[in-house]
C-alpha cells in the first residue's frame, strides 16, 4: 500500500520483503530513504541495521525505521545514536510519512 502511495507521489519505489535481500539493495545502490521494518522474518530489520553498521553503512544511509513492534522511545533513541535517522510507527499518519520525506530530501 505504501509502495503504491509513494509511486502516486512521484517517488521511484524498490520493495523488498525478505532482510537479506534489502540489505543487498541498500548496500548496492543508494537511495533516498529506507523505510525499514523492524519485524521482517528471519533477518530482520535490526539484523540490516547491525550489518550496516559494521560496515560502516549505515550513517551513509537514511534509514527510518517502520514498525509495529513494542520498540520503547529509549531504543528508538540509542539507534538514532547509532545512525537511523527516524521513526515512524504503524499505523502510519501519511503527514507524518510527508514529513520524513521532505525531511530528508
């Protein structure tokens, strides 16, 4: 749904479903911003984020955490800390998605 919402923007969309294949898209090319979830099976979204940031990845990226998960503010913190430069928790506020876009760019 967020895919086609942001295609409707204007925006060029890549979508990955499976974290070891999003993690080689992003350390591949570069893009915009990456909306991350925090709950992808097997690999998940904090996986991508610990591997970027051992390869010194992941300040070069602008990642925005995407999430439904019981992840408290202070760890929204820490990995602000670390280089995640958002976070945006499901259900998503479209503003709110707006926002971080234009935030971003």
């Amino acid at each position: 749904m967020f895919s086609k919402y942001l295609t409707l923007k204007g925006n060029q969309v890549t979508v990955s479903n499976v974290g070891k294949d999003g993690l080689k898209l992003i350390l591949r090319q570069k893009f915009d911003f990456v909306l991350l979830d925090l709950n992808l099976p097997e690999f998940s979204g904090l996986d991508i984020i610990n591997d970027l940031e051992k390869k010194g990845k992941l300040r070069n990226n602008n990642i925005v955490l995407f999430t439904a998960s019981d992840i408290s503010d202070t760890e929204i913190t820490r990995l602000k800390t670390r280089g995640v430069k958002g976070a945006l928790r499901k259900p998503v506020n479209l503003e709110d998605l707006n926002n971080m876009i234009m935030r971003l760019s």
